[in-house]
C-alpha cells in the first residue's frame, strides 16, 4: 500500500495522487470524510443518458416490466 503526505498550500491542505494510478489532471471528484477518518473521493460521471437516442437503453427486462398492470390502491396517497 502507497503512503502520501499532506502538505499546506494557501488556506488548503493538498495530497498528491502518484502517476501510478492513472488519475488524469482536470479530473472531477466528490469528497467525503468518514467517521473514522476515511477520505473517500468518488469520481463525478457526467450524464449517460444526455445524448442517448430513444430506446438506445431499453432490455429484455424493461420490455417485460412494460405491461405490468398495477391493481389496488397500494401507491395512492
């Protein structure tokens, strides 16, 4: 397991990620501190289904949830 070192920049505190891991400069992450210390940076995906056609994800399990018939009033408020 690689060990980093924080170091103070401005008002900041700056990890650097190795080269190693192929983390390419730019990249967009969500940060989040643990309880018990753990930093966990999630990277941010941009919109799958932004430029998607019509269709382009439906599947055999979508095709067979289409003509499910809900009856009762189980979901009325």
């Amino acid at each position: 397991m690689e060990t980093v070192k924080t170091r103070k920049q401005g008002n900041a505190v700056m990890v650097t990620i190795a080269s190693q891991f192929n983390v390419p400069a730019g990249t967009t992450y969500y940060i989040t501190k643990e309880k018990d210390g753990t930093i966990l940076l999630i990277p941010k995906v941009e919109d799958y289904f932004a430029n998607a056609s019509a269709g382009q994800f439906i599947d055999e399990e979508d095709v067979l949830a289409k003509n499910i018939m809900i009856k009762g009033n189980d979901l009325d408020d």
